[in-house]
C-alpha cells in the first residue's frame, strides 16, 4: 500500500488548490472519504487534479484506474478545474465521452 501526502492550504473551512492562481477551492466535508473499514483517503478527483499537471506514466494509470468509478458530479468538477488551466489536457477527451455516455443512460432511462 502507497501513501501519497499532496501539499494543501486551508482558508477557513475551504481546501484551496496550491497551484496556480485560479481560485480552485472546495468544502473541506467533501474534501476527505472514508472506506467501509474507516480509513480516511482523500477524494480521488482532487488527487487527480494534481497529477494533471505532470501526466506521468503512473499519472495516466491512475487516471485509467480511477475513471470509471467516478460519479458524474466527481468528473464534471475535475473537468471544469482542468479545462480552464490546461484546454488541450489528454485526459478532457475521455473525461467528456465519460459523461455523455452517462447522459446518454440518463436520457434514454437506462
């Protein structure tokens, strides 16, 4: 088991993006998961956000990995923090079929 320890600054009860100065913040409640076991780990869109920036062959794996667990409101805010900082980013491609496959499902009630 990796542990991965991102670096991270807090306004009040916000968790604020360290990088760049585009204002990324979220609540810290949604910040932190728990696994049925009660281990704490951090949500796994903000963790991909960092590795957005670097889009090591590990960065990719776990962008694969994680994918197709992520809800829709999980990838929709991934998304609209990456597409802002980095508009030709390889991941929107599959981030964006991800979601109109799901809108698709949704539209036609499956």
């Amino acid at each position: 088991m990796s542990v991965q320890l991102l670096p991270s600054l807090f306004e009040n009860d916000q968790w604020v993006f360290p990088r760049g100065r585009h204002g990324i913040r979220m609540d810290v409640g949604p910040l932190t998961k728990v696994t049925p076991a009660g281990t704490p780990y951090q949500t796994p869109e903000v963790i991909l956000l960092y590795k957005s920036r670097q889009h090591r062959p590990q960065d990719d794996a776990d962008f694969r990995s994680v994918l197709p667990v992520l809800a829709d409101h999980e990838l929709t805010w991934l998304r609209d923090r990456i597409a802002p900082r980095l508009p030709d980013d390889p991941w929107l491609p599959e981030i964006n079929r991800r979601l109109r496959v799901i809108d698709h499902c949704l539209d036609h009630g499956m």
